[in-house]
C-alpha cells in the first residue's frame, strides 16, 4: 500500500510492520485510529497480533490521515 510522504509528489511504499510504524511517526493526526495502528504494530512486532492486523489498522489511519493512495495514484 502506498502512501503521501511530506515531499510533493513522493509516496512511501509499505510493505512491513516495522516501515508501517516508522511512517505512522511522522503523522500528524494522532486520534483512535493512529493509536490503534502503532499498538498493532508493536503487537505484530512481538508476534502477538498477525500482520494483516496491523495492515488493516495502518490503512484505516492512512484514511484518518488523510495520505493513503489508490493502487493507481501511487
């Protein structure tokens, strides 16, 4: 999945639990979703949530945040 970095024009390109938790750092927006997505993350980490958990919480926040990317846009 594919989301806006701060650079225009410039789209990071996750494809791992920890890229995901990196990325979610330098978001600004840090509500329920964003939360949920970093907890997942570290769970994932610790093998005590599945990654497609956390890619679920992840592109809910990328929602939240506003910078995820179609599949075409990317």
């Amino acid at each position: 999945m594919y989301v806006k970095t701060d650079r225009a024009g410039v789209s990071y390109g996750c494809n791992n639990v920890e890229g995901a938790a990196e990325e979610l750092l330098k978001w600004t927006k840090m509500g329920p979703k964003w939360r949920k997505a970093v907890q997942l993350c570290i769970e994932a980490v610790e093998d005590r949530a599945t990654p497609e958990e956390a890619r679920e919480a992840f592109e809910a926040a990328a929602r939240e945040e506003g910078v995820l990317r179609g599949n075409s846009d990317g």
